[in-house]
C-alpha cells in the first residue's frame, strides 16, 4: 500500500488478496478504476449535493442517483 498526491488530492493504492488494486481517497471511499477515483475528486468529495429534489429537500452528488429517487419516491407524481 503506498499514498499519492496529485492536483486532485491524496489516495491510497491497495492491493488486496489474490494481487487486485483498488484506489482508496483520502476520505474512505474506494474505486477498482483510477478513472473513477478522479471523478469523485472532482466533482463529490467534499462538495455539498448539487442536484435538488423537485418534489421533497432531497438532494444527491449524482444527477443518476436522483433520477433513482424521484423514480423509487415520487412515482405519483408522475401521474398527477
């Protein structure tokens, strides 16, 4: 396990049981892709939800992850 630092902040490269290297942030979160690491960097960690709920005070870092919710929460809403 070694540590990195880079324009987009510090992680952590593990390699795991049977060779498999995961890429860890410096919050905890960890990714099999680098790629998807950086995404997080850039447009999560540590940053307040962007993408606001229309129906309730739900918010969500992922314009996918709320999709998910009005979907699974606001079906209703949809026929009224």
């Amino acid at each position: 396990m070694f540590s990195s630092i880079d324009s987009l902040g510090s992680f952590t490269t593990v390699r795991l049981a049977g060779g498999e290297v995961k890429f860890r942030c410096s919050c905890g979160k960890m990714y099999k892709h680098k790629c998807h690491l950086r995404g997080h960097q850039r447009h999560e960690c540590g940053k307040e939800p962007q993408f606001a709920c229309p129906h309730c005070p739900y918010k969500a870092k992922q314009k996918s992850t709320l999709k998910t919710h009005i979907a699974i929460r606001h079906m209703q809403c949809a026929f009224e």
